[in-house]
C-alpha cells in the first residue's frame, strides 16, 4: 500500500520552528544589546567624562543614580536594550517641571546633550503602559540625578 503521508522531522512543524525561530532572536537580541552597551559605555569613557550611558531594560534603568557638577555639560546617551518594549526618559527638575522628554524605541539609542544650572535632585522615569497594566515608573522604572 502506497502512503501520500509526509514525514516531518518535528511534530507540529510550524508551532515548534516559531518557537525555535523566537527562542533564536531573543537570544540573539540579548547579545547584540549587550555587546552595544559595553561599546557605547567603552567609547564614553574614553571620549568625555561629562557623558553617562544610561540602558533602559524591562522597568530598570542602569544606572539609577548619577552625580554630575553644576553647569557642566552631560552628554546622556539613552540606550533602549529591550526586546519589544519602546521606553521614554522623561526628566524634571527639582520644582517638577519637564526638562527633558525622549521616546527610545526598542533596540535603538539616542544622545541629549544637557546643562543643569541649578543644584538638586532631577527625578527620571518612563511612564510608558501597556493597556491596563500599571506604568513602567510605577514598576520602579525611575532614578535620580543628582546636581552639585
């Protein structure tokens, strides 16, 4: 008896190669971000001491906390590593009022060059959301920086 059956190597071919092709990209991704990060923290060190690379993850900013002088320029440099989710940097002085406002798309960077005149404590935060879930600043996607 002749079968017209055909054999796959893997049952349920086409759940099991989009898992796989997604299990790959993730992995992927993951290295390429972090291999971009070291590259983007190597090159400001070296090329300004008044730059901060600040990586943007699922609801944490790296680093939270940053000293600089006042009146010195900073050159921040906003790099969104995560997978899917796009980020924003929104930062406001010490009175609550919006200094600066970036939207990072995942898997991209962007620079701003800043000049913070008055001592104090600028909070950051994202406030992206995700239908009903609460905001990523309230997931504890927040930080300080801190002028002196």
């Amino acid at each position: 008896m002749i079968s017209n059956e055909r054999r796959t190597i893997w049952p349920h071919s086409y759940y099991t190669q989009f898992f796989v092709g997604l299990v790959f990209l993730i992995i992927f991704e993951k290295a390429m971000s972090t291999a971009t990060a070291e590259e983007l923290l190597s090159q400001s060190e070296v090329t300004n001491a008044g730059s901060i690379v600040i990586s943007m993850e699922s609801y944490v900013f790296s680093p939270s906390e940053m000293t600089v002088n006042v009146g010195r320029p900073i050159t921040l440099l906003l790099d969104n590593q995560s997978f899917l989710v796009p980020h924003n940097f929104l930062l406001d002085d010490p009175s609550g009022v919006r200094i600066l406002e970036a939207d990072i798309p995942s898997g991209e960077s962007q620079t701003h060059v800043l000049t913070l005149a008055e001592p104090g404590i600028y909070s950051f935060y994202c406030d992206k959301q995700l239908l009903f879930f609460p905001t990523h600043r309230e997931e504890g996607m927040e930080g300080r920086l801190i002028v002196q």
